[in-house]
C-alpha cells in the first residue's frame, strides 16, 4: 500500500466548497484560526489525531484530506 500525506490544497478546498471560514473550522476542532491558515499552506501537517478531528468537522473521509507520497 503507497504512503499517504496531508494535502493542504484538499483541505482548503474542501473547506471553502462546504462555506466553513478557517475561523469556524478552528473553533470546531479547538485550534487558532492561524493554525488553519498554516495547515492550508502546508507550513506545518495536522497530527493523525488532529486530521481526524479535522475530517469530523468537514464532514469527510480522512483519505479526502490525504494523497499518495511521492
């Protein structure tokens, strides 16, 4: 099975085709609005734990939010 990593751009996009801001995201899953912004321009990676809190919010898959490692 190939390795998967965190796609920023599947976030950011599935975020704004579902209408949330990177504001009530973060307040759903209890991180800084900022931390948001950081995930969605890959600066940093959510955690596993984080991500599948992440995917609850947004109500998707986890592997929505992942690709396939080069």
């Amino acid at each position: 099975m190939p390795a998967r990593t965190f796609s920023p751009d599947a976030l950011r996009r599935i975020r704004r085709d579902r209408g949330v801001t990177q504001r009530k995201l973060a307040a759903e899953i209890g991180r800084d609005f900022t931390t948001v912004s950081q995930y969605e321009t890959g600066r940093c990676a959510p955690s596993v734990g984080t991500l599948a809190t992440i995917a609850a919010a947004l109500d998707v898959r986890l592997d929505d939010l992942v690709k396939a490692a080069a």
